[in-house]
C-alpha cells in the first residue's frame, strides 16, 4: 500500500494513495511543493499534474477524501463545509473532483493551515 505525507506548518497528515489515472500522475509528480489556499473549510494548491475528470468524479465528498479538481489542477483537502455546501454536514466541491487517496489522520487537523503557507506532498517513508 502507497502512502504520502501532506506537511504545512505545524500540520502532518499521512494519506493512502488509491488506484487511479489520477493517483498514478501524482504519485509520479512527487515530491510537489505549493502554497496553500483556503475556500471555506478546504485547504487547496496547485500541482503539477495534468487529468481529466474520470468518470467516478463528483462534486461531494467526505471528509478525509482528498481530491483532484481537474479545472484548476489543484489538490484539494476538505474537513468540512465549503462556500458552496447547501448543510453545515455537506462537503461540495467547486466541480467535479478525482479522488485519488484518503486520510489515515485527522483532516480537522487542516483548520490551522493558513493561505500562503508552504505545503508539501512526498511519499511516506516505510
């Protein structure tokens, strides 16, 4: 099993990378550095990949699902609602979104990462 570890500031989170186009591309991009942005309870960054939406995209997800959003080539992090949730439990995307890992700790974590900040993704060392 393929592992990744996503650093900003004080924050660690490890991810298990699942079998995707889009996990393969960013598996092979790795290490990627960027600078983190907000949008709502969402940290995202630009990566230098390239996919299409694949046809399991969807623009809701739960939380400790990291996505792809193939309009931006951005990886995006959710832990809770974003400005275009219609609940305070729903997670809505800005488009549809390829998910290629899921967290193994605790996205709420992701609040405390601020716009601008450095933010890194390498594979986990075994």
């Amino acid at each position: 099993m393929r592992e990744v570890v996503i650093r900003a500031g004080e924050v660690s989170l490890r991810a298990r990378v699942l079998d995707t186009p889009t996990a393969e591309r960013i598996w092979a991009a790795l290490p990627i550095m960027s600078s983190a942005r907000t949008w709502g309870a969402e940290v995202y960054f630009d990566a230098p990949v390239t996919s299409a939406a694949e046809p399991d995209a969807c623009d809701t997800v739960k939380a400790g699902q990291i996505v792809f959003w193939p309009d931006g080539d951005a990886i995006a992090i959710c832990f809770g609602p974003t400005p275009l949730s219609r609940s305070k439990a729903e997670i809505r995307l800005a488009g549809p979104c390829n998910i290629w890992a899921e967290a193994i700790d605790d996205v709420r974590q992701f609040k405390a990462v601020h716009a601008g900040e450095e933010i890194s993704i390498c594979q986990a060392r075994s």
